[in-house]
C-alpha cells in the first residue's frame, strides 16, 4: 500500500475537483463581489444603505440556513443531483438579481441565490472527499481552498472594475456563463451515485437550526448599523438565536439521526479541528474588512486599487497551499495548523503598530506572510478534520464545518467592526484614523491567537490517534478509515 504521502491521484479525482472548483470559484467570489457595490445599489434604487444591506445579509442568512440541510439531502437524492440543483439555482438567481428593478425584489432574488450558493461548496467538498479518501485529503482539500482563499482578494476588485466601467447589474450576470459552464461539466464528469439510504428528514432540528442560525447571523449583522451590542435590534435576535441553536444542540444529542450528527465532536481530533476552523474563520474573515476600510479612508486609494492592494494575502496563501496539502498527507494537519496560526498572528501584529504613511511595500510583505500562515493554517485543519472520519460520516461533517467556518466569520467581522467603529469616535485626522486600525488590528491578532489552543489540542490529539494505532499493531502511516480509502 502507498504511503498517505506517495499515494497517486488518478484523473478521475482531479476532473472532479476541476468541477467542484469551477463551482465554488462562482458561488464564494458572489459572497464578497457585492460588498463594493452596495453605494451604487443605494442610488440606483434609491433606498438607504441601511435598507440596501440587506442585499449581502439577505444571502448570508439564506446560505446559514441552507447549509445545515445539505448532508441529507445528498443522502436521499444523490450528490450530483443536489449539486446540479444548486448550480441552477444560483445561476437564475444570479440573472434574477440582474433584473431586478427594486430593492425588495433584490433581496428576495439574493435569498434565491443563497439557497443554491449555500448548498454548492459542502456538496462539492462531499464529493471530493469520497472520491480521493482519507490518504489524498491534503492535496485534494488544498485544490478547493484555493478559490476559498483567494475570493475575499478577488471579489473586491472584480466588484470595483465591474462598478466602474459596467452596469452594476453584472455583479449578477457575470455569474450566468459560468454557472451554465459548471452545469454542463457536472453532467459530464461528476459520476452519478445511487441516492442512498436516507431516514425522515429532522423536521424539528431542521427549524431549530433554520431560524437560530439566521437570527444570530442577523443579530451580528445589525451591529454594523447600530454601531454595538446594546441595541435591542442586536440582544434580541443574538439571545434568540442562540437559545434555538443550544436547543438544537440538546434535540441532536437525544435523537438517533439528527440533522446534524453533534456526536462526531465526542472525537478530540474532529473537536479540535472544528473549533480551529471557527476561530481561523473570524480571524480571517473579520480581518478582511479592516484593510480595504484602511486603504480607501486613510491612504485614499480607489475601489480597484484597494482590491489590488489586498492581493498578496491571497497569493501568499494561494502559493503555499499545494505544499500544505503534501506535507498534511505524511505529518497530519496538527503540526502545519499549529504553525500556520502562529505564522499569521505574528504577521498580524505589524498591521497593530500601522500609521498614515507606512510602507505600501513592507505592508504587502507582512500581507503575503499572513497569507502563508493563513494557507498553512487552513487547509490542514479541514484536511484533519475529514481524515478522522469515516466516509459515512463525511455527509454530516461537511456541512458541519462549513457552517462553522461561516458563523466564524460573522461573529469576527461584527466584532472587529465593533472595535473600529469605537477606536475611530472623535477621531478627526488621518493619524488617528490609522492608530484607530490599529486597534481593531491587535483585537485581529487575539481572534488569531485563539486558534493555537485547539490546534494544541488537534496536534495531541493526532499523536494520541497515531499511538494507539501502534498499539494496536497498525502502521503508524495509516490515517483512520484507511481501509476504505484503498
């Protein structure tokens, strides 16, 4: 048998992922495209920015509830079939929103799309998980990660070009030839599988999560207008919300097939890897509405230039992933998530110390090492936390962890947004401003820093796993759930 290290990928897993890739390039760049926008769609559609906003929180809570329901539907109707349902509808939701001629029906077409966008990227990372198997997650993982790290660079500036020289409308319709392009190659190549054995829909679990998730998604959401958490716009669906979730946390712990199967975190590695995500999640996340804000009000750079600006992060991590992948396949993803934490906390803290005229180019270089941490960081942890399960258990984790990774966000970006928003009041100068960014930098670096405690987790956690399999008599090479991989 092939070391997890060696083991060839053959085609058959790369065309999957090519698909899965084109499809989650379309559905995570739509999540930050927007964002550059929003001024446009005020005075085109003549409504207030704290109407229009809901043009981005109306898809964040539809992919928030969407998300959670994924894992049985692939059970009951097959992987490809539900993929090929959410790619249409985001591609006519997409061309929806281009339409649209008033704020309500924008949003209503925004929810549409995230039905679809919601259900695309953990239904793609199902099938490339079961094609590759426990031994090649690392490298296959580290393929989807790229256009998952490179959208919050990506989006901004095709957004900002789009807005200056187009219609606004092609923020949407750019989406409708590659979704119709994704359609035709997931017919192709994405093999059908029989829908599998499927018990009753958790109806209960499924309200529950459906209504807590988007009510605290909103919640965090309105800290941006309200400017903190005292508003009762902000307690209330916060408090909501979280009781429904804890509620449905208690439902799937006492039912035999809930909606989201909570016993896979009775394991330490998945545990561990799961809280890593969240927290890497709202540092990454969170962290990235500071820079652009940053560049635009402080350094008074255009929209395009922004967006241009902010790329070396991504290329950082962008470059670094490949290599990742490899060595999570013969260290684990304990060890690499534990360095790549460390690595971008340290390279957050320049950012803390920033003023009105630092250096564009050692500003880039700090962005590009933050990104290699990022990249070492991220996709080792996911990569671990699907290696400790086995591939019955991949439809419930899925979604899992992409519902964390997406909470995580929220709650960095209301957060750091929150510190901003304080640090800037009675702040009249451009050197004010930027030691207000500051601050919001070093509450970036501890959203960091937050992560290395379940990464120390994780990396024990592994090293555990690894005993006991040569206690048992096993190579110590092999992952869990090896034998269903070979």
């Amino acid at each position: 048998m092939d070391s997890p290290g060696t083991a060839k990928i053959s085609p058959y897993v790369w065309r999957i992922s090519a698909v899965v890739v084109v499809g989650s390039i379309m559905s995570i760049l739509d999540t930050t495209i927007v964002n550059v926008a929003l001024e446009t769609l005020s005075r085109e559609l003549h409504a207030s920015i704290v109407d229009i906003q809901w043009v981005v929180t109306g898809y964040m809570l539809s992919l928030a509830a969407v998300i959670p329901v994924t894992g049985w539907a692939a059970r009951r109707f097959g992987a490809k079939q539900v993929y090929l349902v959410s790619l249409v509808l985001f591609t006519a939701g997409s061309a929806l929103c281009g339409l649209a001629t008033s704020t309500p029906e924008l949003i209503v077409f925004r929810v549409l799309q995230g039905v679809g966008g919601g259900m695309i990227l953990p239904v793609g990372q199902l099938m490339m998980a079961e094609a590759a198997g426990p031994q090649r997650m690392g490298r296959v993982m580290s393929v989807v990660a790229v256009p998952a790290m490179l959208a919050p660079i990506l989006g901004p500036t095709i957004g900002g070009l789009i807005v200056q020289h187009m219609s606004w409308r092609w923020i949407f319709y750019v989406n409708v030839p590659i979704g119709v392009v994704a359609v035709i190659a997931a017919m192709r190549f994405l093999p059908t599988v029989k829908p599998g054995p499927a018990d009753r829909l958790d109806v209960r679990g499924l309200l529950l999560m459906a209504t807590g998730l988007p009510l605290l998604t909103y919640g965090l959401a309105e800290v941006g207008v309200t400017g903190g958490f005292s508003s009762v716009k902000v307690i209330v669906p916060v408090i909501a919300g979280v009781a429904l979730i804890a509620t449905f946390a208690v439902h799937a712990l006492r039912i035999p097939k809930p909606l989201l199967d909570l016993r896979l975190y009775r394991r330490p590695t998945f545990s561990s890897a799961s809280l890593a995500m969240f927290c890497l999640g709202a540092a990454l996340f969170g962290g990235m509405i500071l820079l652009p804000l940053y560049w635009q009000t402080v350094r008074l750079e255009s929209v395009v230039d922004t967006g241009l600006l902010t790329a070396p992060q991504g290329l950082g991590a962008a470059l670094i992933m490949p290599l990742a992948g490899k060595l999570t396949d013969r260290m684990g993803g304990g060890p690499l998530a534990l360095f790549g934490v460390t690595l971008c906390t340290v390279a957050t803290i320049p950012f803390a110390l920033i003023g009105a005229h630092t250096s564009i180019v050692w500003l880039s270089v700090a962005m590009f090492i933050r990104g290699m941490g990022i990249g070492f960081g991220f996709m080792p942890t996911m990569a671990a936390a699907f290696a400790s399960l086995e591939r019955s258990e991949l439809a419930s984790a899925t979604p899992q962890l992409n519902v964390l990774q997406r909470v995580g966000g929220s709650m960095g970006t209301a957060v750091l947004a929150v510190v901003l928003q304080r640090a800037l009041i009675g702040v009249h100068t451009p050197s004010g401003a930027a030691a207000a960014y500051g601050t919001a930098f070093w509450a970036s670096a501890c959203l960091s820093a937050l992560a290395i405690i379940p990464c120390v987790i994780l990396l024990r956690a592994e090293r555990a796993a690894r005993a006991a399999k040569v206690a048992q008599g096993e190579p110590e090479t092999e992952t869990v759930g090896e034998a269903l991989a070979a």
